[in-house]
C-alpha cells in the first residue's frame, strides 16, 4: 500500500512539475492548480468557500510565450516563478500577468485548498508575490494587487517587476489528503 502510494505521489510530483505554455497576441488566460499532501491529521479549518472549476487557456498568434507552471506542489517548496520562453514584444508594449482575483480568491479574501476526496475540508491559504531573488514578498489582499509579474521587450526573458507566487497556509487541515486549488491567470499585452 505505501509503495503503491508512493508511486502515485512520485508519478503526480512528475505531471505537476511540467510547465504548460501561454501564447497569446492581445489577452488569454491560464491556470495553476496548487497542492498539498497533508499526513497526519492537524486542528480544524475555518469554513468559506470558493468555486473551483478547470479552464483551457485560449492561445491565439504568439508575441511571447509565458511559461507558467500547470501544477505546483507545496510538497516541493512554497514558491513558483513566471517567465517568458519567448519575447517578441514591441518596445512599446508591456506584457502583465494577473492572477484573476474573483476566479481564484474566496469573498474572505484566502485561496482555498479543498481535499481531494471531502470538498468540505480545507485550507486557506495567502498568495504573496514577489522576487524569488530576493527576501521582498508582497501579500495579495485585493483586486488591485493581484499583478502577478510585468515583462517589456528589454526584460528578456525575465520579468522586469515581481515573477514569483509564493502559497503560505494560513490555517491547517482538519483531515490527511491531498488539497488542491486552482490559481487563474489573466496575460494580457497593453500598449504605452
């Protein structure tokens, strides 16, 4: 029993550290689906709820190519970074990436994790952003913050403000599983 769940955590862990890209011309969307195994069985969870529902990202004619990760574990550690794979951005153009605040945070202002197995447990959690270079994280509380990385055509391939996501539990599980949530993106090309 523990080899064959093992192998499924190793096999999951494998899936999860792909990265999935995002081309878009003007403005498309993304998802990262954050988990968390939790062994043995902690205090209880405060109660909110947050609709969790999968979605496709739309890909359109490339000016770049976002390399955001399609699942994330907070097994692994408790950040993940954002990045271009290619730019073709003019140098009036900025590319944002945004976390869609009402898609992915409750009304109580936490991204929820849910077990796998009960919808009914789980775990709030705080998404700070940040430089993953650097000490300076910035908690995400409200629409207006919910900018998740900044790119020009002189950045590269890496972000010119922010990059990094980091999912701090704010609160424990009340039973062992896997919880799992979804983060969704909105990449969008404004012109200056």
């Amino acid at each position: 029993m523990k080899k064959s769940a093992l192998s499924l955590a190793l096999c999951l862990a494998m899936i999860l550290s792909l990265a999935m890209p995002a081309l878009a011309a003007d403005q498309t969307e993304a998802s990262t689906v954050v988990t968390l195994t939790v062994e043995e069985t902690p205090a209880s969870v405060p109660s909110s709820h947050s609709d969790d529902d999968d979605s496709t990202p739309v890909v359109n004619t490339p000016k770049y190519e976002a390399s955001i990760p399609v699942g994330f574990s907070l097994d692994d550690g408790d950040y993940f970074q954002i990045g271009l794979t290619v730019n073709t951005l003019s140098e009036r153009q900025e590319l944002h990436v945004t976390i869609d605040y009402d898609r992915t945070f409750a009304n109580d202002g936490y991204f929820y994790l849910f077990n796998t197995s009960d919808a009914s447990q789980k775990i709030p959690c705080s998404v700070y952003r940040g430089y993953p270079t650097t000490d300076y994280w910035d908690v995400i509380a409200d629409s207006g913050a919910a900018l998740a990385a900044t790119f020009t055509q002189g950045s590269g391939l890496s972000p010119d403000m922010y990059g990094a996501l980091k999912i701090v539990t704010a609160g424990s599980a009340s039973s062992a599983g896997t919880y799992s949530g979804t983060i969704y993106f909105t990449i969008e090309v404004v012109d200056f």
